[in-house]
C-alpha cells in the first residue's frame, strides 16, 4: 500500500518536474474531497417526498458535462472530423439531459401542492 | 518540441480564463444553493430554477471564446439536444417518469465518454498538450464510469418500459465475470496513466465497462429498482467529475458539479438500501426480486380462508369511517390508478373522512415514486406520511387500505427470522381496525415470500385491477 503510494508521488513528482501540476492537482482534489462532503451534507436533509425531483435535478446537473464537450469542441484544430463528430454528439447528448433533465423536474415540481 | 504543458492553454487570454473560472465557481454556489432549496416542497421549484441558471451561466461562460468554424457546430448540437430533451420532458406520462430519469442518466453518462474520446484524439495529436498520467488514468475511469452509467441505464429503462423482461437474470461465475471487467478495466485505466500511445486500450475500456453495465443491471429485480435507480444517477455524476480531470487545466465547474451529484446518488442508494435492510451488495448481487404486483403468476391458495370484498360491500363499509389510511406500491402505477384515487379521497373528505396515505420509501421503481404520482393528481403533500409518521397512525385508523403494494406491509418482516425480508422496516397496516389488499389476485411479492397479511382475520381482499377496483368503489361511493 505504501509503496503503491509511494508510486504514484513518484509519477506525480516526474509530472511536476515537466508541468508544475502536482500543486494545482493537489489543489483540485481538495475541492472534490470538499465538494463530496458538503453533497453528502445537504443531501440527507431532502425529504423523502422529494426524492424524485432530487434525483432528476441532481440528473440535470451532471449535465455539466456539456462544459466538458464545449471546452473540446472548441479547442479542436480545424479538419479532423472524427474529433468534430465525437464533440458534436455529446453536445447534444449532455443537452437532451440538461434540458430535459432541469425541465421534467420543474414539471414535477409544479405539482406539489399544499392544500 | 515544447515540454511545458501550461496551465492555461496559450490561446487563451489569462483574464478570459479567470473570468469563467469565477463563473464556475458562482455556478458551483447556484447549484448548492439549488439542491438546498430542493429539500423543501416550499421552495423546491425556485431550487431547480436556480441549478438551472448556474447551468446556463457556465455554458455563456465557456461559450465566450470559440473559433467561427466550431460556432456552427456547437450552435446546431445544441438545438438539436435542446429540442429532443425537451420534447421528451414534455411529453412524458407522469408514470414513466422513473424509465425517462433513466434515460437521461444514460445520456450524460455517455456524453461524459464522448468527451474523453474526443479529447484523447485532440491530445493525441496535439504534442503540445501531452496526457499526463492523471490525465491518462482519469481518461480510464471516466470511460469505465461512463460507459457503466450509459448500458446500465440502458438496461434499467429496458426494464422499466417493459421491454426488457423484470426478474434478476443471474448465472453462476457473474460476479467473477464482473470483477474480472472492473479490474482490467481499472487496471487498463492505470496503464494509459503509464503509456496513453496505444489508442485502443480506451476502447478496451469502454468495450468491458458497457457489458459490465448490462451485467451489473440485469441481475437487478423490478422491486430493487431504486436502489440501482439511484445508484446509476450516482455514476453519472461521478463520470462527469472524472471527465473535469481529463481537462487542461482540470475543469472545476465539472468536479464540483459532478462529485455534488455523485454524493447525492450515494446518500439516496444508502437510504433505499436502509428502508430494505439490506446491504448494497446484497441489493447488487443477492438477486431477489422478480417483477412483483403485475399479477403474471397467479397462484391461488383455495385451501386458505381468504375474506374477500366488492366495491358496493366497502363502500358501506367507509360510510362513516373517521379516518382511513392509503398504501399505495408498484400496483397503483402500473394500473394507472392515480387519477380514480384521487376521486376516493376527494369523495372520503367531503364524507368527513380524513385521508392520508403512508408511503414506503421503495415503493414503486424509483426513489419518490408514488410521491410524484400521487402529487400529479394534486394530493396535498402534507397528507403523504413517510413510515416513521405513517406508523403509529395505523393504531387509530378503522380502515387501512393497500394499493398494489405487497411486501412493504408484510407482517413478517417483523417476526418471520426464515423470511427473506425479515429487519425490513414496513408499514404496520396489520394494527388498523380492518386491512383492505386492493389486488389482482394472491401471487407473491418480489422475494417470493407468501403474504400472511392476506389470511390475516381483520384483511378482506379486493381483487381486480387497481385502477378498475377504485373507479368501482368511487362509483359505490357516490350511488349508496
């Protein structure tokens, strides 16, 4: 276990050597870590009534994915169609679960009603 | 040849990158803000606008710089994704919500391995940008993640459509099978860490990951859908997370994004598997679970004194009742039956009766199933009891009355060691004064146990289809 660990701070550090990216790495896995933890949090507050709308908001917003795919589609150099073609289908695979997934749930979410 | 990856790609401006990256971390705030407001039915609608706007703001954010040829095309996969979302979240039946979450859970896990694909092939050619073993590896687990996301979901809509046929396949060695993909997969996402020269170990990847997905779903039973419902929602999540590793520099609006969605899932697969008693590795790999309250098997049990009941003989029955307590399961939506419940309980609390209903947490096929089905015919929701509340209502209710639900009020989860579904927590409807089933007929629920709630001396049963059964009871209701 240690000298796996010991491995990968060894890849890591061979990586920081070329692109100073241990640091920045360590910084983003804090915010995951973080980030995982206050998911936990806020979660365990949602009534049970909710789940489904929970479920199909929290659905929408893995969706961000979208960023993911913009970020490659813009970035690509010009004429290399395979790349356009993969870029472009999940464009529209991560919109069909932003849109549909943010809009179902706000049509659910219109029925709950207090007398 | 360059050997500096920089941190911010050289086409962009250093103040243009900082600027998405405060819209990132605004939109990140939007969305905790948003599941925050989701947890109360009050401000539930507000929460998904607000997710909604953080979403909108990262895409203009990430828009603001691109080249004139990619416009087109980033402008048309839009509309296109857009408009089939949206046709599909329009048009959908309230019933076949839990298949529709289904699908666009598989929809953003695949969009996750899209995107590592097209970004492997951009890095792979671009030498100023090389793949660094994080990079690499995180390439690795988001196509397994993703592509597990995407069949697994594919399956779990499949069964849930209907095309798909709902008992747990299982066959001897399948967990081997499984392991056996996970590691080769898990292990193939290290070694693109080491060497990401060899392009088709992604595709080895994705090719194990996807028959794993069916694997892993097909061995699920209609009754252990929200768990593996919830699950899968989990994945997609993390497979979005993984996918703001592979980025350079690493996406933050998608780790934030994806690891808030992925702890979600975890939390709600944690409490279906409480409200079960049972481990997730049992709900993944103990295989009970056929399809339970279609009626398919119709095993009679005439050597039982089973007290039946017609809609006139309950509708006297209810005259006068003080309160009346309603279970609804898997039954109700099946047969459609939300709209002819909502008549009883509009004609019960014009009666003087109070109505409420007491919902299971894994009743139906996804996590909140009934709540949403019972919200769509405008039920009140604060006349929906969960068990803790629902439970000692039982005590003081005349009438009890179980709707196409079956082993989340069997008695023998409380008693029976030798059952199945012995420690799950139900619902007590055996302590009201008289139990209605409202069933089609006395096959067994989804671990094949026998329901002793049935032969119990104060249940009479009301066969038929619950839809059928309740329209007859309304009708009842209104001629006596």
């Amino acid at each position: 276990m240690i000298a796996g660990l010991n491995a990968i701070s060894m890849v890591l550090a061979q990586d920081s050597v070329q692109s100073s990216r241990a640091p920045l790495l360590i910084a983003v896995v804090f915010i995951l870590v973080l980030a995982s933890l206050y998911g936990f949090e806020i979660i365990t507050k949602v009534p049970a009534t909710l789940h489904t709308p929970l479920m199909s908001g929290s659905n929408a917003i893995s969706g961000i994915t979208i960023i993911g795919a913009l970020i490659c589609i813009i970035h690509m150099e010009p004429g290399s169609p395979f790349i356009t073609i993969l870029g472009f289908l999940a464009i529209v695979f991560a919109m069909i679960n932003v849109v549909g997934g943010f809009l179902v749930t706000d049509r659910m979410l219109q029925m709950f009603k207090r007398k | 040849m360059p050997t500096l990856a920089t941190v911010v790609t050289p086409a962009i401006p250093l103040w243009v990158s900082l600027i998405q990256d405060i819209a990132y971390l605004v939109a990140a705030i939007l969305f905790i803000f948003g599941i925050k407001q989701l947890s109360s039915p009050r401000t539930a609608r507000r929460g998904n606008m607000t997710a909604g706007v953080g979403m909108l703001l990262a895409i203009i954010a990430t828009l603001y710089i691109q080249n004139a040829m990619s416009v087109v095309w980033i402008i048309s996969a839009m509309i296109i994704g857009s408009a089939i979302g949206a046709v599909l979240a329009i048009r959908i039946q309230m019933t076949a919500m839990p298949q529709l979450v289904a699908l666009f859970n598989g929809f953003g896990g695949l969009a996750s391995v899209l995107v590592v694909g097209s970004e492997y092939l951009r890095r792979s050619h671009d030498t100023s940008l090389p793949i660094t073993f994080d990079q690499g590896l995180t390439m690795g687990l988001s196509v397994l993640i993703g592509c597990v996301t995407f069949t697994g979901s594919m399956v779990a809509y499949g069964k849930l459509q209907g095309v798909i046929a709902g008992r747990p396949r299982q066959w001897r060695g399948q967990l081997i099978g499984n392991a056996l993909m996970f590691g080769i997969s898990f292990a193939a996402s290290i070694w693109i860490g080491w060497d990401n020269t060899v392009g088709w170990t992604l595709l080895v990847i994705a090719a194990l990951s996807s028959v794993l997905g069916v694997t892993l779903t097909i061995a699920i039973g209609g009754a252990d859908m929200p768990v593996m419902v919830a699950l899968l929602n989990s994945y997609s999540g993390m497979a979005a997370c993984a996918t703001g590793f592979i980025l350079d520099p690493p996406n933050k609006a998608l780790i934030v994004s994806g690891a808030l969605v992925g702890a979600s899932g975890i939390i709600l697969t944690s409490i279906m598997c409480k409200a079960m008693n049972r481990s997730l590795a049992n709900v993944l790999f103990g295989g009970v679970g056929t399809d339970d309250s279609t009626g398919s098997g119709s095993t009679e049990h005439e050597s039982r004194p089973v007290r039946s009941v017609d809609a006139e003989e309950l509708a006297m029955m209810l005259d006068g009742v003080r309160k009346v307590i309603i279970v609804p399961g898997y039954g109700m939506a099946v047969a459609q039956a939300q709209h002819a419940v909502r008549d009883l309980f509009h004609i019960l609390e014009k009666a003087g009766t109070e109505v409420y209903f007491g919902i299971h947490p894994v009743a139906g096929r996804m996590p909140g199933h009934m709540n949403v089905l019972l919200a769509e015919v405008d039920i009140p929701y604060d006349r929906l009891l969960d068990l803790e509340q629902c439970n000692p209502e039982f005590e003081t209710a005349e009438i009890a009355m179980v709707l196409g639900a079956n082993d989340v009020v069997n008695p023998a989860a409380r008693h029976d060691k030798s059952s199945p579904i012995y420690g799950m927590p139900i619902l007590n409807v055996d302590k009201a004064q008289t139990v209605i089933v409202c069933k089609r007929s006395l096959a067994a629920g989804y671990a094949g146990v026998e329901n002793e709630l049935f032969v119990a001396p104060n249940t009479l049963m009301f066969f038929g289809d619950a839809k059928k059964s309740m329209s007859d009871l309304c009708k009842a209701l209104t001629e006596q």
